[in-house]
C-alpha cells in the first residue's frame, strides 16, 4: 500500500487495514480489528483485504478491478488473523483472474473469485441514477459498525434512520485517502457492504439483529465501472429483487454527484425470524 497523502508519511486509516504481510502469494492481516453490529468481523473488510491480495499478485499497474463475487462461508472473528490464499487462475493480455481464500484458525470464512481489466477505450453509458434529494437536504444517519467508529464516515438520508434500515443513503469517508486506484477500489469494497444486507431483507421479517432474527450475508459481488474518490459525497441505492427459501437478494449502484455510476453490487441474505442464532448465520 502507498504511504498515504502526499507529503504524509501516515497511511490512512483504509491504507492501514490493508497492510498484509506477504510470503508468496500467501497474505496475512494481522489480528483485523473491524467488527459488525453483530460483533463478528466485518464482511465488507475482508473482502477489501482479498482484492488487496489478489491485486499483490497481478504484474504492472494497468489493470484494475473489473469485479469480484464473493461468498462468505463463515461469521468471521475480530482481533484474529487471516491468512488469504491467491490462486492465479489466470494472466491475459487483457483480463487477469485471481481466487482467494481466506482463512481464519484452520476454517473458510470467505472464497473470492475477483477479475482485473486493463483500461482501454469504449462505449461510456450507463441509466440515470433513481430520484434522490440532493445530499444538502437530507439528514444526518447514525453510523456505527463496520469496525469504522462514527468518525470514519459521514452519512445521509431523506429521513432519520440508521445505516442498517439501507440504502437509499448519501455516504463519504471523511478523511482523505491515498490517490490510488487501488486503495480507493478497496474502500469501495469496504463501503458497498454497509447495508445492502438490508435490503436484501425479505419483506416478512424484522429489521433487528440479534435473539429472535437469524440474518447473514450470503455472497456479495461488485462490478466496477468508474472511479471512486472516497471522501466525495456518493448516494447508494439498492433494490429489493427476490425472496425464496429464506433468502432475500438485493441489488445497488453508487454514483457520484454528477449522477455517475461508479459501481454496481448485488448480495444476497439469509434473513429467519427464529430462537437463538448459531455461530455460522450472522451477520458479515
């Protein structure tokens, strides 16, 4: 990872949770400090530290996330290390493919497939973003989880709600990070997990979590479009696509101000309104 901001030798707070130590193309993060509500490890930061690995292995700086799917297998823990395994599946002239695995104390938390494109011209288009009020006229949300402590990002919607009701929503980082593609394609990472679990909700169960709810994210993917510049306002939509068997599946873009599409992501959740939850059905 770069050193942080020009003329800082400090990392920022995102550039410090994806410093992995290396052996090969084994990967380790040191005891990951970023919990979910739920108190398990963070879903959103895994991923982030995955995309960091597998990008570690792709050769020269041309090519970038085209996109990655992800399943989390089990409720990770914070404060454990996990050691992420790259497969390289696959080097081409214009796409490179890379699988990680990433363990934690000997078990299969999260299995990755992520793809990398070298930039090259194209068609640009993409659907106007939904109706959103501006981020001037929305309301302050609560945030918390995501190991990110309040002060790590910024967040607003057209009513008073917290992060975990999902999306629509306004978010940004409120400081600034490292003027690097990848880096910022891992924040996006990190971000686009904060509450499309949510939405993903089937509409006959309860928004808590906790005794009486059994909701974990199953598989999350993104798909990369355009540049992200973390500490720029960005408005996350997300729409409720499908429930069956228990499952909701969700799907959400984030786009800039100018109404960009910046990425698109899709998840989909286990959502039961039962007893006591196990270990492995919580939230990631």
């Amino acid at each position: 990872m770069p050193d942080g901001q020009a003329g800082s030798p400090t990392p920022s707070w995102i550039a410090k949770l994806l410093e992995l130590e290396r052996d090969g193309d084994v990967f380790l993060a040191r005891e990951p400090a970023g919990s979910n509500q739920s108190g398990r490890l963070f879903g959103g930061l895994v991923a982030a530290q995955s995309l960091t690995a597998a990008a570690a292995t792709i050769e020269g700086a041309a090519k970038l996330p085209q996109s990655l799917h992800a399943y989390f297998v089990r409720g990770g823990k914070p404060d454990v290390d996990v050691e992420l395994v790259v497969e390289r599946t696959r080097d081409g002239r214009s796409f490179d493919t890379r699988r990680v695995t990433a363990i934690q104390s000997g078990d299969v938390i999260l299995e990755m497939l992520a793809s990398f494109h070298i930039v090259e011209p194209g068609a640009d288009s993409h659907p106007p973003p939904p109706p959103m009020p501006p981020v001037e006229d929305c309301v302050e949300l609560e945030v918390g989880g995501g190991g990110s402590g309040p002060a790590r990002f910024e967040m607003r919607a057209p009513t008073k709600q917290t992060m975990f009701m999902g999306p629509p929503h306004w978010v940004r980082m409120t400081d600034p990070i490292e003027d690097d593609p990848m880096v910022q394609a891992c924040a996006l990472t990190y971000v686009s997990d904060m509450g499309l679990m949510a939405a993903a909700r089937p509409p006959d169960t309860k928004l808590t979590f906790g005794p009486g709810t059994v909701a974990a994210s199953l598989d999350h993917s993104i798909w990369f479009h355009r540049p992200y510049l973390p500490d720029r306002w960005h408005c996350y939509h997300a729409s409720h696509l499908n429930s069956v068997g228990a499952r909701g599946l969700a799907i959400g873009g984030l786009y800039d101000q100018a109404g960009a599409l910046v990425a698109t992501m899709s998840q989909e959740a286990l959502w039961r309104n039962v007893g006591a939850t196990s270990d492995k059905e919580q939230p990631t």
